[in-house]
C-alpha cells in the first residue's frame, strides 16, 4: 500500500511537472490568440500613468472602446476613447479623427495616425490589446494566483537613441487578456521613462453598449469648428525687436542678436521630436551660406539637457536661452518655429516647421 501511494505521488508530481512547462511564451501565444479572435470589440475602464523622462508624472483615467478593422493599416482597429478628468474624447477611424469636447459641445477633425494617441481620448488606447510582442531579444514567464506575467527585453533603438526597453504584461488566468501592462524605456537624455496601462470592467463583443459608429453619428448632436487659416504673426514686416539672451554654453555671456546679415532664428525645445529632426538641415543653411548668414537657436527649458544634445548632435550655429516673454511676444506656441530676418532687420517671414522654403527664402534675399 504504501508503495503505491509512493507511485501516486510521483506520478502526481510529473504530470504537476509536465503542466507548469507548458506555461511557456509558445502556450500563453496560443490561448491569447484563440481568445482574441473571437473578439471583435472591446471597451474597458482604465487608468494609465505615464513618468517622463524629465520626472513628470500623468495619472489620467478614463475608457475606451476598441473596434477590430484588419485593413487598417495604422492600427488595425477603430476606437473611441475619454479622458475623464478633462472630459474630452477621442474617435479614430478609417484614417480619420475625431477631437471632442464635451464641455464646449464642439469638435473638429483632423487625418488621423500614431500621433493620434497622444490626445486626451487617445491616452486611453492601449494600441497593443490585440496582439502580443514577437519580436524582442529574451522573454521570461511566471505567475501569480490570478495572472500568467510576461517580461519581455527589446533591442535597443540604436537610430532613435532608446534603450533599456521592457515591457510587463499580466494577463487573466481565466480570460487570457490583459489586466495590466508595463512598459520601460532609457532615452538617450533623462530618467527612464514607463507607461502603465490598467485595465477594469473589461466587456467584448454584444457586452459592448455602443459601436465606434454610434459614437460618430452622436457627432451630429455637436457644433464642428471649422479650421481657420492661420493669422499671419503680428511681427512680420516690422523690425526684429532687441533680443538680448544668455549663452546656452556659457550663461556668464549675454549676447544680443545683430542684424548686420540675413538672420534665421530657430525657436526649439529638447522634447520636440521634429526640431531635432531637423538640426542638420539647419546645419547644412549655416554650412552653404556661411558669409550671408547667422542662424541663433533659442531653446527655454531643460537646459542642461539642451546642451547636451545640442553636443551629441554636432550643431555649431549659436544657441541662447530663451523665456516665456520672448515666446509670448513672437506667438511661439508650436515647435520648431523659425524666423527669417533680413540684413536690415526687417522679420520677413516664418515656418511652422522646416521646409525646403527656407532655403529659397535665404537664396531670394541674398540676391536682393
């Protein structure tokens, strides 16, 4: 008797064995999959918290519905979604989007795309629900009483200067879908940045109360504001008003911006992805027009970081500290921002953004 209770227990802890090998990557993969694609909507309550880079901390609740469209290519789904401390939505689909407040009863629409999460409504759009990471360089499981976790190590982003990259999800034991994921990334300024979404009160398919094209058609209910051009900037045609500015390299160094040549002022910021973009095309007007031309960055905030970057990037061309004034008194309320001064100080014109523009401006001028 007790030799087969002895057999028993061994057998009982091989197939205990054989059972917790199978929770591997391959197996969660598989139930997630077979789940996922009996879903075709979903919609949740959820809080996500992001920490920048900087220190700064968004804590932001609010919900979401996510509606599956395979031939989208941006997201492969539709969604709306509101951000409950500002009460304003967002609806993408088809390429299109929505931007609502409900406070004021209006919204307007814009070309929708991957930018389109950083809106309040978009901040609630987890754009992974759907699918699970395959590609990354080591994944490790384990578990709790209620979650299978999956942690997962990326490569490095050696273009875009990001590493350390992590990502955290824990997934319901009996649904197989996500309650909360984690993500963490080092960029090559700053702390370590991390996203965290939390996910509640989850509903699929006919438990969704409403359809993202139901959420459209309330849009009738709502005023449309209509794009406006922009007004041309109350400085252009007139002179460039004194500007004096610390040294971003040496701020013992006050320096005030001349007009003895033709001036570009470019107006950026260290977390301002297109103004860095376009340092080397800057680079390259200060290059080609060296005896026509001085190019002055203004920067306002992070300081220590600007220089930084501007070091890592190779940029020569002069870089002062900026204010809050200044950027009042020329609108700046969008980056990069740039100014084109001509030799007898007169601001002739500006560019929301780089373009090729520029260039031609300068060439026109010189030639005058």
């Amino acid at each position: 008797m007790k030799r087969i209770l002895i057999i028993f227990l061994v057998s009982i802890s091989f197939i205990n064995c054989k059972n917790q090998q199978e929770i591997n990557i391959e197996y969660l993969s598989e139930k997630f999959n077979e789940r996922v694609e009996k879903i075709d909507r979903v919609q949740y309550n959820v809080k996500n918290i992001m920490t920048f880079s900087d220190g700064n901390v968004w804590n932001n609740k609010g919900f979401a519905v996510l509606e599956k469209k395979p031939s989208d290519s941006i997201f492969g789904f539709s969604f709306y979604g509101i951000r409950n401390d500002i009460n304003k939505s967002s609806i993408y689909k088809d390429g299109i989007g929505f931007q609502i407040s409900n406070k004021k009863n209006n919204f307007k629409q814009e070309k929708g795309g991957l930018h389109f999460l950083g809106s309040p409504g978009g901040q609630m759009i987890y754009k992974d629900f759907f699918k699970l990471d395959s590609n990354y360089t080591n994944v490790e499981i384990s578990e709790t009483e209620n979650s299978f976790i999956i942690n997962y190590e990326f490569e490095d982003d050696i273009k875009n200067k990001i590493t350390q990259k992590t990502k955290k999800i824990e997934l319901n034991k009996k649904t197989y879908l996500p309650e909360k994921v984690t993500t963490s990334l080092k960029p090559s300024l700053g702390n370590t940045q991390t996203t965290v979404y939390v996910f509640d009160n989850l509903k699929i398919n006919e438990e969704v109360e409403k359809n993202i094209n139901e959420y459209i058609q309330d849009l009738n209910k709502l005023e449309l504001i209509k794009e406006e051009e922009a007004k041309p900037n109350k400085l252009l045609k007139k002179p460039l008003p004194v500007i004096s500015l610390k040294n971003l390299f040496n701020e013992n160094e006050t320096v005030v911006i001349k007009t003895d040549k033709i001036t570009l002022i470019d107006f950026w910021e260290v977390w301002c992805g297109p103004c860095i973009a376009s340092f080397p095309k800057v680079e390259g007007l200060k290059n080609k027009f060296s005896t026509n031309l001085n190019i002055i960055g203004i920067v306002s905030e992070d300081k220590e970081n600007a220089v930084k970057l501007v070091n890592k990037k190779g940029t020569t061309f002069l870089n002062l500290i900026g204010n809050k004034e200044l950027k009042e008194i020329f609108s700046v309320n969008s980056w990069p921002r740039y100014f084109l001064i001509d030799k007898n100080g007169i601001i002739q014109k500006e560019y929301h953004g780089f373009s090729v523009q520029i260039e031609k401006d300068i060439e026109e001028l010189i030639r005058k």
